[in-house]
C-alpha cells in the first residue's frame, strides 16, 4: 500500500494575491490537451485568464504601471497556449482579464 502526503502548498509554483490561487503556465496547456483528447478537439475560446494582485493604494501611477508579474504572467501563458495549439489543439481565440 502507498500513501501520499497531500499539501495545500504547491511547491515551486508562485502565488497570486488571493491565497487560494496559483499561478503555473504549464497547466493552460495540460488542460487544452486534456480537453482535445476527451472530447474530440473541439473549438476553444479563452476568456477572462488572468491573475489578482495586490491593491497598493499608495502606489505612483508610475509604480502601478511597472506590473511585472501580469506581464510575465500573460508572456508565459501565451507561450503555453501557443504550444497546445502547435499540438492541434483548436484554440480560436484568447481574452485577457482585468484589463
């Protein structure tokens, strides 16, 4: 018999701003896969992918517009999108949230 020590923490993967939610790139394309393979590669619209941040209300205009994370999370995530679709996943279309 195997056990599985199970955690709420994901090691190696970055949070967002909310506690629950975490942000790992490579599982947009695990899921476009999935979704090709169990149910026959259908079209695929993405809205509303994004990510939460913290709200700094004494931030500079300057200092709210340096979003690194957001690019970054965008950058990677489109970067995983773009491979499902080279292997044929029928992606037709991606919308950014919170924007």
């Amino acid at each position: 018999m195997r056990y599985y020590k199970m955690s709420s923490k994901a090691r190696g993967v970055s949070q967002a701003a909310s506690g629950w939610l975490y942000i790992y790139p490579p599982g947009i394309r695990q899921l476009l896969l999935y979704t090709k393979s169990k149910y026959n590669n259908p079209v695929i619209y993405i809205t509303e992918n994004g990510v939460d941040e913290y709200n700094n209300k004494t931030a500079s205009l300057k200092e709210a517009l340096n979003d690194g994370t957001r690019v970054s999370y965008y950058k990677n995530h489109l970067l995983y999108v773009r491979r499902a679709i080279r292997d044929v996943s029928n992606v037709r279309g991606y919308s950014p949230g919170h924007c």
